[in-house]
C-alpha cells in the first residue's frame, strides 16, 4: 500500500512536469540558434529592393539588431581588455615603483 | 398488385444494403487492404479522401476572421522562425527540393516555398493570397489533419502566433535562401518577439 502511494506522489508530478513541457518555448532552439548571415545583404541587388516591402523591412530589422549586439560586444570586449591592459599597467607601475617602506 | 411491386422492390433494396454492409465489414476485417505509406491509394479512394478533406477544412475555416496586419515585417520575423524550426522538415525551405519526409509520407507534404498552383494544391487558391487559402493555412496549423503526419499545433501555440506563422506562408514563395536565411535566424538573444 505504502509503496502504491509513494508510486503516485512520482508519477503525479513526472506527468505535470512532462504536460508542462509540451508547449514549443522559442527558447528550446536557443542553443542550436544560427545568426543571421547579413553579409550576404551586400551582394542583393540593392536597385532591386523596396524599402517599403515589409520583407525588406523585416530583414534591416534583423541586421540592425545583430550589428548593434556585435557592437555592443565588441565595446564590451575592447572595455575589458582596456580595463585588463590597465590592471597590467598598474601591476607594473607598482612593480616599477619603489617600494616606500623598503628598508 | 402495385403495393406487391413496392414491396419486392423495397426487399430488394434492403437485401442489397444488407450484403453491401456485411461485404464492407467483411473487408475491413480481412486485412486485405494495403495500409503501407509506400503502397499509394488507387484514384477513387484518393479522390474521396481528398474529397472529404478539402470540404471539411473549407466548411471549418469558413467564418475565420483574417486579422488586417498581417503583412507586416514583425509577423514575418517571428513567423519566419516558427516556420524554419517546426515546418522545414515536411514543407522545406528555399533551395531545398526534398527531405525524407517529403520522400516518404503519403500523401506527401506540399513544398511551400511554391506558390499553391505550383506544388499541385489549386484548392489553397491559385495566388496563395486570398482570403480563402489564408483561413485554411490557418485552420490546418492550428488543427492538423487526421492520419496525414499534420500536426494539430493549437494545443502548444497561441492564435497570434499561428497567424505570424500564415503571414510568412504568404511570402515565402518569394524569398531567395538568402533572405529566407536573414529572416529565420533566430539570434542568440532572439526569443520569438514574444
């Protein structure tokens, strides 16, 4: 009997749990997520696209999102390696520096 | 001897239907007919099949409401995505002609990057446009279609959603892999738009 309760309290919320999960979550492809190839935007025959046709519009939507988070991350990634050259820089100030209290 | 007639004629009748059911259950119980994707349905029974299909999904998707936004860029981007993670595989995308879905279901899934009169589906409307084929995308996606390898997504996915996803339908057949390729991609901090 006791085993048959303890079997239920398992199943329950492994059946919940699975039902939960059922939905489609755009987040479950996150990680297999490929960036959009904007580059090949260059070589489209520019005298051919309509800025007003909402495909061409979805597109720049795109494009401009990825390059605006390139170039956050570029600035993010050339802030940290100033803030690292200027640790370093420091370290070897410090290291050039006589030490005051040398005796 | 006109009441005698009737009733010989209405025995008559009555006899036929009678073998008629009994020769019917007899043959869905023999086993006799080919249920194997690869063994394809003669032409009166797909006819009949394809039939009731295109009625029932017309007669359920007649009083569908199509919204008025829905060729607009924001449907395209998060339709687009949906569309490449879940469709792909049975309906392709540009630049792809064939998958093993598309090779082995019966009856085999239509290419959508064509437009409805070219992968051999004039019922969907001949541009892929009209309000008619817009409903019944609509209804389809949301619905499924029994014994087809269609999925019912409803149960999983908001109206709204579904329609971003029948707004793409609508220019697919247009775009080069290119722009299919810029327009699905779902960036590493690309949600859904939701």
């Amino acid at each position: 009997m006791k085993r048959q309760s303890l079997s239920y309290f398992v199943a329950l919320p492994a059946l919940l749990l699975a039902l939960s999960a059922q939905a489609h979550d755009p987040k479950e492809h996150m990680k297999e997520a490929q960036a959009p190839d904007c580059a090949a935007m260059k070589d489209m025959d520019h005298s051919k696209m309509d800025m007003k046709d909402p495909v061409m519009q979805a597109m720049m939507k795109k494009c401009m999102k990825a390059m605006h988070k390139d170039e956050a991350e570029s600035h993010e990634a050339h802030g940290d390696k100033g803030q690292t050259d200027h640790g370093n820089h420091d370290e070897k100030a410090d290291e050039k520096k006589p030490a005051k209290h040398q005796h | 001897m006109t009441s005698f007639k009737f009733l010989s004629c209405f025995k008559c009748l009555a006899v036929a239907a009678g073998v008629a059911a009994v020769t019917g259950v007899g043959f869905l119980y023999s086993g006799l007919y080919p249920m194997g994707a690869d063994d394809h349905h003669n032409d009166l029974t797909y006819w009949a099949l394809e039939t009731l299909r295109e009625r029932s999904i017309a007669r359920a998707s007649n009083d569908i409401e199509v919204p008025t936004d829905l060729n607009s860029s924001e449907r395209l981007l998060t339709g687009g995505a949906d569309y490449n993670d879940m469709c792909t595989g049975c309906h392709l995308k540009p630049g792809k002609t064939e998958s093993d879905f598309t090779l082995g279901l019966y009856p085999a899934p239509p290419n959508l990057t064509l437009t409805g009169d070219r992968h051999g589906h004039e019922h969907a409307g001949d541009t892929d446009n009209d309000d008619e084929a817009i409903k019944r995308q609509f209804w389809i996606i949301k619905h499924g279609i029994k014994a087809s390898g269609m999925p019912a997504w409803g149960p999983g996915h908001d109206d709204q959603r579904i329609w971003n996803m029948v707004a793409f339908l609508q220019r697919l057949p247009e775009l080069s892999p290119q722009q299919y390729q810029i327009l699905t991609a779902r960036g590493a901090d690309d949600a859904g738009h939701h």
